[in-house]
C-alpha cells in the first residue's frame, strides 16, 4: 500500500498526469461545475448575457489590468479620503498586544506582528452604498458573469490598510499561493493609495496557467496560516524565468483575476502604507464565510434587505447561499481537488 501511494504521489508529478488533467479531467470538471452544480446560476447566466452587452473583456485569460479608468480613480480618491480618517486608529488597533493575541489564535503567522486590517465598516454608510453599487452594477456583474460562465455571488468587500512592521518579514499571504476555496472565481482588487516597491504591490504570474486549480506544488510549510503557500525561493525554482505582474501605479489602478486559479501574492510594505479595494465573486459551491446569513440586510450595505429586493438578480448576487448540504459536498469537493493536483517539482 506504502508503495502504490508513493507510486501515485510521483506519478502527480509527470508530463502524462499534467495532460490528462489539462485535456481531459478539466474540460469535463468544468462542464459538470457549470450545468450540474450551479445549474441556477447557470440559467441565470443566460438570461443575463442576453440583455447584458457592456464588460471588461479578459478574453481567455484569467486576468486583466485597468490602468487607466475615470471612475476607478474617482472612487479610490473617495475611499482614500474617508480612510485618512480611520487610519490612526487602526495603526493603534494592529499595534495592540491584545489585537495580535486575537489573530494569533487563529492564525499564527498573521499574529506574528499583524500587518493589515480591514477598514470598510468604518466607512460612512452613502460611501458603503457607492462601493457596493459598483461592485453590482451591470458592467462588474457581466464581467465576472463572462469569465465564470456562470451568475456570480458577491461574498466579499474589503478596504484594507497594510502598514510596514519593524522587525516584521514576509509571511502568510506575501507568500506565493492561490486562494484554495473552489473552482473558479473571479477576484478584483484596486488600488486606493498610490503603489510603488515601498508600500507592496500585489503580484501574480503574468502567463496563465493552462487548469491552473488542478496545480500546486508540495508545501512544505505547516503553521496555520502558511498553509499551501510557496516560499518565493521555492517559487523561482519553477517560474524564475516568468514574467510576475506588480500592481504598481496610481490611485484607481485595478485588475480582475481568478484567485483560485492564479498564484499570487500580496504586498510586503517597507516603508509606506497600502490601502486596496477588494470584491470576490464566487459560486455558492465555494467554501466561504462571507455568505449572505439569515438576516434580512445585505452584509456590505444594510439598506438593501431581501424585503425590498425583488430582482432575481439582485436576490441571487446578494443573498444567495449555500445549503447544509452544498456546504458538506464543498469541504469534499476540496479534498478532491488537492488529491488530484499535478503537483510542480521542487
């Protein structure tokens, strides 16, 4: 038995197991994720792209850079301004012994000398509504609709300050990773503050990786938190010669990307802060605690209820979750996705 599974476990490892899983398992896994396990969103997907033209077009890959958008920019500036505000207290937050000790219970590496913090909650409600608004509004909906192939769910909204920590080196998310919660999504960060190599950009792998979710390496790290996360040493052993795109720039800059399909990394902050907008668009398969529960108002923007929501669509992208059941079968559906990975050589 010791035998056959170390058999297995190497042959993950070969040019045979990487083409089946690229040419035969994902084409047919996705097909079976996108008409039997989200059947819903799928029909809602259809009924949507009919009348739904205007997106930002990834084409065929699993990501894409905005560089230069008027409304982005406007609408980072916005954020950027209520947060100058809530920074201080937040600064004095994540340098509190008593926040670390909260963090480290569970996860160890983010408790080492935390680093970021969300601030959205502290935004004023109209600014709350704004950023909601646009992540739903029709062009953001069709674009994530596109790329998943099937109707979305918004589980997440974040605004997270970063800050450098003296003494502080990289860890936890500044280590290569994907987001290993499903099949597919589609993630959007933006920057709010302006970003250079002193306030840690975000990075990713330019290439796309051909049934990227089907491929890891074998992590070697084990503390919470660190878990299937790739030392970038370890990293550049693979990809040295790949090019890595940093979400440098201005104020409004942005990119859409599948996290669960592409490795990346955030910002290590030398010297300056980073404030970055995110939403994730997800499928009600995916393992995730940003659910809509069962109260009335809409996490991200508690003037939207499911009383006075009647849109099908709207109903579905703010309040759909996943049953007791979806819920079983995701934690399976994981365990079958790692057992299966072509795994990289270290």
């Amino acid at each position: 038995m010791k035998q056959l599974t170390t058999y297995l476990k190497n042959f993950k490892k070969t040019s045979s197991w990487k083409f089946i899983i690229e040419y035969l398992f994902f084409p047919f896994y996705h097909f079976l994720w996108s008409y039997l396990i989200n059947f819903k969103a799928k029909i809602l997907y259809f009924l949507w792209i009919l009348k739904k033209k205007d997106y930002f077009d990834l084409s065929d890959n699993d990501k894409l850079i905005i560089s230069d958008n008027n409304y982005f920019k406007e609408l980072a500036n916005k954020i950027l301004k209520e947060t100058f505000y809530l920074k201080e207290d937040a600064k004095k937050e994540l340098l509190d012994l008593n926040y670390a000790e909260k963090i480290r219970k569970s996860n160890s590496a983010s408790g080492e000398l935390p680093y970021n913090i969300n601030l959205y909650e502290g935004l004023s409600p109209e600014l709350q509504k704004e950023i909601v608004t646009f992540a739903c509004s029709d062009k953001m909906i069709s674009t994530a609709s596109r790329y998943m192939k099937i109707f979305p769910i918004l589980t997440r909204v974040q605004v997270t300050l970063n800050i450098p920590r003296e003494g502080s080196k990289p860890r936890s998310a500044i280590f290569w990773h994907k987001d290993g919660f499903g099949f597919k999504n589609l993630d959007f960060f933006m920057n709010v503050s302006d970003l250079d190599d002193n306030n840690g950009p975000f990075y990713c792998l330019e290439k796309k990786i051909k049934a990227g979710i089907f491929k890891s390496f074998d992590y070697l790290m084990t503390r919470t938190g660190e878990r299937n996360k790739v030392s970038l040493e370890n990293f550049d052993k693979q990809f040295k010669d790949a090019n890595i795109i940093d979400l440098k720039g201005k104020s409004g800059t942005a990119i859409f990307l599948d996290s669960f399909s592409v490795f990346h990394r955030g910002g290590f902050c030398k010297s300056k802060d980073r404030i970055m907008l995110r939403f994730c668009y997800q499928s009600h398969d995916a393992l995730c605690d940003n659910f809509s529960t069962n109260n009335d108002e809409f996490r991200y923007d508690k003037s939207i209820t499911k009383t006075n929501t009647k849109d099908i669509f709207k109903r579905f992208i703010f309040f759909k979750k996943p049953s007791i059941f979806m819920r079983l079968i995701s934690k399976k559906l994981l365990k079958f996705y790692y057992l299966i990975e072509f795994k990289y050589k270290l």
